[in-house]
C-alpha cells in the first residue's frame, strides 16, 4: 500500500528517501543532470566543467560537540563539491528565521559560518533572509548552495572495476552520536565531537597526487557508509566487499551503538570520504591520507569485487559474510 503522508524517514538517506526522488522528483523535474542523482549536477559553461549543488539544513539541536547548523552549512556543501573533483568557488546561503530567536544565537551561528568559509577556503558571495512566525522552524533552518571548477584529468575516466580498493579518511559515526549526545533526550555522557570538516583540504592533494586514479568518491552523511556502498553499486556488473575489521569506528562511538541498537556503518557522518580508487597506488594513497590532518586514521576497508555484483557485503569479525542493505528507516533523524 503505497503512504499518503511524509515520514521522518524520508529525509533520512536511506531507502524511503530513494523512493521519495524516484516516484516523486525525479517524474516531475526529469533531465540528463538530474537522472544521475550525484552529490552536484555537472555541466559545461565555456568549455569548463562546472559543479552546482544545494543542501538544505534542520539539524536538532542547532549547537553540538564539535560543531553547529552554521559550520555544517558550509562544510556540508563544500564536500558535496569536493567529492565531485570540483574545487569550490563560491556559496550562496538562504535563512529561514523563526521569530523569538535571539540575535545572539544568530550571530553566534554567521560567525561560525564565517570561520567555516575562511578555513575551507571559499566566500559565501549572496543569500536570502526569511522569517517566519513562532514553532515554524524549530530556531533555525539554513539553505547553502554552492558552485566549482572540475579541472580535467583530476578524476579517473574509467569506470570503477574490480581491483579497484575502498579507502575511508577516518573513522565512522561520530557526527551522529554527537548530535544525539547534544539533545539530551537520553541519559548518555561522551566526549565524542562531531567529524564536521572541508573535505576539499584533504581530497586535492590526494586528486595531485595520484591524477585519473581516483574513480568515484562521496561524502558519507545520511545514511552513512552502508548507504554510500549500495549506491555504488546498484545495478552494476561488479559487487562490493569490505572487512569489518579494518572498519574504523572509535569504541565510545562502538559502545553507545551497542547500547542504542544503532549500526555505526549506518550513522550519519560530516567529514569522512569513501574513496574507490585504483588498486595499483591504493597503498600509496593511505600513506599519503593517514599524514594529513583529516586522514589520520584512514584504513583500506575494501575492494570492488566480480562476485555478488550489485550488493556490498561485509566480512564479519567471525569470518562470515553479512549483505550490507541500504539504510531503511531512520536511525537518527534531524543529523543535518
């Protein structure tokens, strides 16, 4: 029976957003860019290659260890740039306004966004001003978008094969369970921060390092890693394995999921970047991520793979083999 209504659930990356493009969006604005639902649309302007992408941002509470609505804003859309093999030029940001907010926490948000901007290295160039009246928009609610240059030969023009490995720049779920650790809506204590952070600073210099190695790379926010590897691939020739042991996730981050029924390889992160690159220089490449800064606990975590093709399986602890879904539900609603 086909839902009459929205859920939580649709805004959340996994499966029940997929159908809300696919039998909604997708039939009323269908277009070329569009059909590929990637992080940005990419077209031509003079011969170049340009990115544009837009990200809209309601996260709950609007303060959180290790970030805030602001610095999200803009980090958020930075990556969705980055992972594309764009480098940012400009953002446009639109503010919707609930009346009673105090100046303070607004001012405290444009600075963060400002200090977010100057350390990713981009200038927020226009924007727009809404407000609206008391319980319309839970404080705040922030719209970003934002434009970039793909320089050719950067991204690999092959398409991602067997052979090819699976690198990760860090370790998983520490966004999502410090947002939730911020609400206080249970009784949970961590010193955990959120991983919001310019990815562009780390995927360049790994782009100019190894040129036309990298095939695909995207940010793994809602719906985290799991959703990320069956968007790659769906419907395609090859399948993804990748080994629970070389997963990084810190063990406060393990210990509350544990204790939450949550799965950290489905928990939304804001700094981390799946990366399918070529198997040749896949060693070289965490040598060169792990002495960066954002890439110090970077792990090879798997390959592509000719077996089970369409599906991402994980290789358990106890040497077993586990499908890997895409996210269905909500594990953490309001992360961004």
């Amino acid at each position: 029976m086909k839902r009459k209504t929205i859920l939580l659930s649709h805004g959340g990356g996994g499966k029940h957003t997929r159908q809300l493009i696919e039998e909604h969006f997708l039939p009323a604005f269908s277009n070329s860019m569009l059909e590929k639902l990637g992080d940005s649309a990419v077209f031509k302007i003079n011969g170049k290659n340009i990115a544009f992408t837009t990200d809209t941002f309601v996260v709950k509470p609007l303060f959180f260890p290790g970030g805030d609505i602001g610095d999200l804003a803009v980090y958020g859309t930075v990556n969705d740039l980055a992972v594309m093999g764009a480098r940012p030029l400009h953002l446009s940001t639109g503010f919707v306004i609930e009346e009673g907010l105090t100046f303070e926490t607004l001012d405290r948000v444009i600075t963060s966004m400002n200090e977010a901007s100057k350390k990713a290295g981009i200038n927020i160039v226009t924007g727009d001003t809404k407000v609206v009246e008391r319980g319309g928009a839970d404080g705040i609610f922030i719209n970003t978008s934002g434009i970039g240059v793909i320089e050719d030969g950067l991204m690999s023009d092959e398409p991602i094969s067997p052979g090819d490995r699976i690198i990760l720049n860090g370790t998983l779920g520490d966004h999502g369970i410090a947002v939730l650790s911020a609400r206080g809506e249970l009784p949970l204590e961590s010193n955990i921060v959120s991983d919001a952070a310019p990815l562009n600073k780390i995927i360049f210099p790994l782009l100019e390092k190894f040129p036309g190695k990298v095939r695909f790379m995207r940010d793994a926010t809602r719906g985290g890693f799991a959703t990320v590897l069956n968007e790659i691939c769906e419907g395609e020739n090859f399948g993804i394995t990748v080994t629970q042991r070389d997963i990084p996730v810190r063990e406060d981050v393990h210990a509350v999921c544990e204790l939450l029924g949550f799965d950290p390889l489905y928990v939304a992160n804001e700094g981390k970047v799946v990366i399918i690159i070529d198997g040749d220089v896949a060693d070289d490449a965490l040598e060169m991520l792990r002495s960066q800064p954002l890439g110090e606990n970077s792990a090879i975590v798997g390959e592509i793979t000719p077996d089970n093709p369409g599906r991402a399986i994980l290789k358990t602890m106890i040497g077993g083999g586990r499908i890997l879904d895409m996210m269905i539900g909500d594990q953490l609603p309001r992360i961004c």
